[in-house]
C-alpha cells in the first residue's frame, strides 16, 4: 500500500488516539501518548504490525494516543492508511 495523500483517523477522547499519516521517503513512527512511559514500544510494535500487514514501507505515521487499546489502535491506523491510498476496507 501507498499513501498518496494526507489522512487522519480517529478522536482525542479517553481510551482513544488520532493517527495521522502522510507521504514521506521512508517510514517514520511517532508517538506522543498518555501512557508513552509504560505502553509505548508495544503501542510501536503493534502500529507496525500493522504497517506490515499492508505493506505499507514509506510514510510518516503520528499518533496521538489516550489510552487506547490494542483494537483501536489496529482499527485506527488501518483507517487512516486507507484514507491516504485512497482505498476501502474491506
């Protein structure tokens, strides 16, 4: 997957984060979170799960994270990868 474009997913409620994604020569992961002391290299490693999965190898991903759980994160960077190639979930 490609992302062509500027895209975001999500809201800053609690248990929530915003992913934002946009195109970039390599792949860069940000995190900024609630929770960054104790969660935030398994909050990385599931983002690149993630990345992996749709092959996603040039990008820059921010998050901005509340405490969200690990099915949010999936379905909130998938959503926002979507959004920037221009393409529907299935």
């Amino acid at each position: 997957m490609r992302i062509s474009k500027k895209a975001q997913a999500g809201t800053m409620q609690s248990s929530d984060l915003i992913v934002q994604v946009e195109p970039a020569e390599e792949l860069l992961v940000e995190i900024e979170s609630t929770v960054q002391q104790q969660f935030g290299h398994l909050i990385e490693a599931r983002v690149r799960q993630v990345l992996k999965r749709l092959g996603v190898a040039q990008g820059r991903i921010s998050l901005s994270d509340r405490g969200a759980l690990d099915y949010a994160i999936d379905a909130r960077v998938e959503a926002a990868l979507r959004r920037a190639a221009q393409e529907s979930a299935r």
